[in-house]
C-alpha cells in the first residue's frame, strides 16, 4: 500500500486579504477587512480535493478605515472583540466542481455562535515564484447572514431601509505557501 504524503501550506498574509462588503443605506456599500489573520491547509492531492483548511482572523483587527465605524463593529453591537477576540473558520469538505471552481464547506464562528457556510472558491494554480517558494493561489467568495452570528445591530432610515443590511458579502484573496 503506497502513503502519500501530506503536503502543508501556510497562508502568506503579504499577498492576501479577508475582506467584506456590506450594503449601506439600501444605496452603496461599505467595505472592510481584517488585517491580522492566519490559514493553515493540509493535503496529500495536487489539486487540493482533500484539503483540510483553519482559519483565524483577530476580530480587533478589522478595519473600514473609519476609526469610529471599527470601534462600533469591535463592540458588543456586532462582534464583542473583548469577549471573542477570534473568528475561526474550520473545513468540512472542499469540493471541485470544474477545472478551477470549488465548493468550500465548513464551520463559521463568530462570538460563541458556529454555522455552516459554503464558498465559491476560483483556484489560480501552483507556481514557484523567483525566490524559489512554491504558492498556491485562490479567490472565494460567499455570503452570511450577520444576525445568525448575533451581529445584532440595526437602524432605519426614514423611508423604512437597513442602514447596515443583514447580508455580508465575503471576498478572500488567499495565497499559500507551501511549507519547507
């Protein structure tokens, strides 16, 4: 019986970014995203079929560049940093669906609340680059609706919409690095 073994890739926060968009007003959206996180990803397949992928971003590190809003979304109104300071995101399966498109499945927590989410993820493919390091490039995107993760906040304009909608739109641009 042939082993093969498992390769692990780091996520390279120089070249990625966990972002989010969200509609504002009914009219615009407003964007953002978190500045300290980290990724590990197991596999043993080329193509990352069988990967198992974990995921943490620090909740105090997001960042709307608005130094008001930021401390708004830290408080207990929406993620409660001081309580639970992590997001954590953890994979169930991830799924190919074509040459390049995947279904990432897996466990969202936010503040003490876990739900299971799927992403779109576009694989751009391996490389080495010229410092001789071997990455791996993805996009994903999703949505998640805020007050399942008790994100609870909520005002209304005069005419009856959201000032912050209840759905986020989710935009990561991720490259890994395999490592040594």
């Amino acid at each position: 019986m042939t082993t093969v073994a498992q390769t692990n890739w780091s996520i390279d926060t120089v070249h990625s970014e966990i972002g989010f968009k969200v509609r504002h007003l009914v009219i615009s959206h407003t964007s953002g995203k978190f500045d300290r996180f980290e990724a590990n990803v197991a596999s043993s397949s080329d193509d990352f079929t069988d990967a198992e992928i974990s995921f943490s971003a620090d909740v105090d590190s997001i960042n709307t560049a608005n130094e008001q809003r930021d401390a708004h979304l830290k408080s207990d109104d929406f993620f409660n940093a001081a309580q639970f300071p992590k997001l954590t995101f953890k994979s169930t399966s991830f799924k190919k669906v074509d040459a390049s498109e995947y279904k990432l499945t897996g466990d969202l927590t936010i503040r003490d609340i876990t739900k299971n989410i799927t992403l779109t993820v576009d694989f751009g493919g391996v490389i080495t680059d010229p410092w001789g390091n071997v990455k791996a490039g993805f996009e994903a995107t999703g949505k998640v609706n805020r007050k399942d993760f008790n994100l609870k906040w909520d005002a209304f304009t005069e005419a009856g919409g959201a000032v912050v909608s209840d759905e986020i739109k989710l935009q990561l641009h991720i490259e890994l690095q395999k490592n040594a």
